[in-house]
C-alpha cells in the first residue's frame, strides 16, 4: 500500500464519518419526534415509521460496516510502515466508529422500544394485515440476550467448576503430604526405642570397660608401690 492510497483512505474515512454524523443526528431527531408523538395515532403512520427506520437502519449499517473495511485497510497499512503517526491516527478513527457503532445501537434500540408500545397502544390493529417488524426485532433481542445469559451462566460454572477441581487436586496433595509426613513420623518414633535400647547397651559397655581399666590401673600402682617400697 503507497502514501497516496493511505491518504485515500484518510480522506474516505473522514468523508464517511461526516456521513454517518450527519444520519445519526437524523435518526436522532426521528426517534424523538417518534417518541413524543401521541400513541393513539393510526396504522399507516406507523407503517411509515416502520419504512423510515428500516430505511435509516439499513444505511446507517451499510456505511458503519464501510468504514470498519476502510478502518482494517489503514490498520493494514500500519503493520507495514510501523508509523507512529499512522498507527495513533488508526486508533483514532477506531474510537470514532466505535462511537458511532454504540450511539446508533442506543438509538435504535430506543426506537424499537417506542414502535413496539405504539403497535401494543394502537389496539394490535396491524395484527391481522401488517407483520411487527418491532415486535419480532424485540423478540429476537430477548432471544439473543436470553442465549447471552445463559452463556454467561454455563462460563461462570464452568470457573467454579474449574476452581472446586483445582481446590480438590491440593486438598489431595496435602493430605498426600501429611501421610507421607505422619509414616515418617511414625517409622522414627518406632525406631527411637531401638536406638535407645542400643545406646544404652553402649553405655552400659563404657561403664563396664571404664571399671576394668580403672581396676587394672589401681592393681598396677599397688604392686609399684610394692616394689618401690
């Protein structure tokens, strides 16, 4: 990738956020002037802001995902040229499509909640000929938050799954430890009587030779006195 397609990019991407500022505030006005409108008005208008929301949804995404395609082409470029400057500026433009991305979930997810009470307020009258676009986009949600939950549920499980299995393992590896403590504690205690038993034998023999030796020195002195004498 050369400097002039990076410049492209930058220029592609600015022109894009501009776009996608511009439809967000748009989409924001719509869906206040949708939610402070009276709940009892009738069935074509909600069919029209059903078609409106579909319209400024289905845009709003398009360019989003057009602009994280520009957002990985200048992080692309990045890894090339190891640019600091390149690389803040990447960063940058992330932080600004993330931006975008969590405002426009916010406001549609305001602007469903306002289509489904409207449809509910109106007295169900597009039950029979006109499908809830809302209604099903709202069930989807509850579906897929549901589904998120459970997920987070089995994870956290399967942690403290993994912790109790982990404390288990160590509780068996110290009570391991203190038997093999305890066995050795034993085999010295039982070979401390023997040792006693023997160091006493030993004494007993010093003593014995010590009597000997003593008496062998005393009879030598007697009989050299004797002979001196």
């Amino acid at each position: 990738m050369t400097a002039n397609r990076w410049e492209e990019l930058r220029r592609e991407a600015r022109l894009l956020e501009n776009d996608i500022d511009s439809k967000l505030l748009a989409f924001s006005k719509f869906a206040s002037r949708d939610s402070t409108s009276s709940s009892s008005e009738s069935v074509p208008l909600l069919e029209d802001t059903n078609d409106v929301f579909e319209r400024i949804t289905s845009e709003i995404e398009r360019l989003l995902k057009k602009l994280t395609d520009i957002n990985n082409n200048m992080s692309e470029y990045t890894k090339q040229v190891q640019n600091s400057s390149a690389i803040y500026t990447v960063q940058r433009h992330r932080e600004i499509l993330n931006d975008y991305s969590n405002e426009f979930r916010k406001t549609r997810s305001n602007m469903m909640d306002v289509i489904q009470r409207e449809q509910l307020l109106s007295g169900n009258k597009r039950n029979t000929d006109y499908p809830s676009l809302s209604s099903t986009n709202k069930i989807t949600d509850l579906y897929l938050k549901e589904q998120e939950h459970i997920r987070n549920s089995e994870i956290m499980i399967e942690e403290q799954i993994n912790i109790a299995s982990r404390t288990r393992e160590n509780l068996i590896n110290q009570r391991t430890t203190f038997k093999a403590f305890q066995t050795q504690m034993t085999t010295l205690a039982n070979r401390f009587p023997l040792i006693n038993s023997l160091i006493h034998r030993i004494n007993i023999r010093k003593r014995k030779d010590t009597i000997i030796i003593s008496g062998v020195i005393a009879v030598c002195t007697f009989f050299l006195i004797i002979f001196i004498f």
